[in-house]
C-alpha cells in the first residue's frame, strides 16, 4: 500500500479564487465553505476516458465512479502541482495535463457533509501502465465518452455528482 499524507486544511476562497483562509477539511466539509479543488480527466490514444471507482472507505462519495483523480491543494501549493501530485498518488502515474477551464459547484450529501468547491480542471493524456492505491481506488477502466454517457442516463446513481455536472463540458472541449 502506498503512502501518502493525508490534507489536513483545504484553501477557502472567493467566487473570484482569491484564497481567503484556511481550514481544516472536515470542518469545511461540514460547513459547505467554498473551497479550492481540482479535477483531473485522462483519455487515452482511443479517445477513451479513464474512470476510477472511488475507494469504499472514502468519507463521502465511495463506490461512485468518478474522474481520473480529484482533490485539493495544500495551502501554498500550486494547483497544477497539486493535480500532478495526487494522479501519482493515487493512480502511481503522470502526464502532461492542461488546465481548460474551473467552475462552482455545491453538493449536500445524505451524510450531512457538503461540498462547496471552485473546482479546476484538468485535461490529458496517458497510455502507460497504472497502479492505483487501493486506499483510494477500488477499480479503474476506459471507456467511450459516448457508452459513458449511456451509462449515466441508465444508472445516474453509480457516478459522483461533480463528474455529472461537467462531464458534458469536458467533452465539448476536446
């Protein structure tokens, strides 16, 4: 099993990304503080998409397929570093991504915990070998971004709601 420090404190910000604070990450998540996070989205030559299903110990969302990575940066962290950070931590790999755009986003969730994110997201490319972290990832695959989208309308329920909320976005860019 790999290790990896655990966020402590997530970044608080503005509508506008102007960091305002800190605070630790639960907390944050308690109270629906609009924070700094990141998405990550990796096709692969085929023009397939990497999913990963979240890890079941995860503290919200787990068993959900979701994109490539997604996370936090640590404060004083560079975003696009943060994002380079996490796909080798919980993906054991790396590759040339590109910021193309962020957005705003707030979800509640059954277990009282809300995320309240200014989400950037990432978009790359990678063809290697992956080994997630189990602590993080129960399963990965590729898929057609057409399939995947057949898979949502059928079952809506198996996906994180970030990744239902830009997924259309991600694919009018490519």
């Amino acid at each position: 099993m790999k290790v990896h420090k655990k966020i402590d404190s997530v970044i608080l910000v503005n509508k506008s990304d102007t960091p305002i604070g800190t605070e630790p990450k639960l907390p944050a998540h308690q109270k629906g503080l609009l924070h700094r996070a990141f998405s990550v989205f990796i096709f692969n030559r085929d023009g397939e998409m990497l999913l990963q299903r979240r890890a079941w110990e995860k503290y919200h969302s787990p068993g959900l397929w979701s994109n490539a990575c997604c996370s936090h940066p640590r404060p004083g962290e560079d975003t696009a570093a943060a994002a380079h950070r996490r796909l080798k931590e919980e993906l054991g790999f790396d590759s040339e991504i590109e910021e193309k755009f962020h957005f705003i986003y707030r979800a509640e969730f059954d277990n009282g915990l809300i995320e309240h994110e200014l989400d950037h997201v990432f978009i790359g490319q990678y063809d290697g070998e992956i080994t997630p972290d189990p602590a993080e990832v129960a399963e990965i695959r590729w898929i057609n971004p057409n399939v995947l989208k057949q898979e949502i309308a059928e079952k809506p329920d198996e996906f994180t709601v970030w990744f239902k909320i830009v997924l259309e976005r991600v694919l009018e860019i490519l």
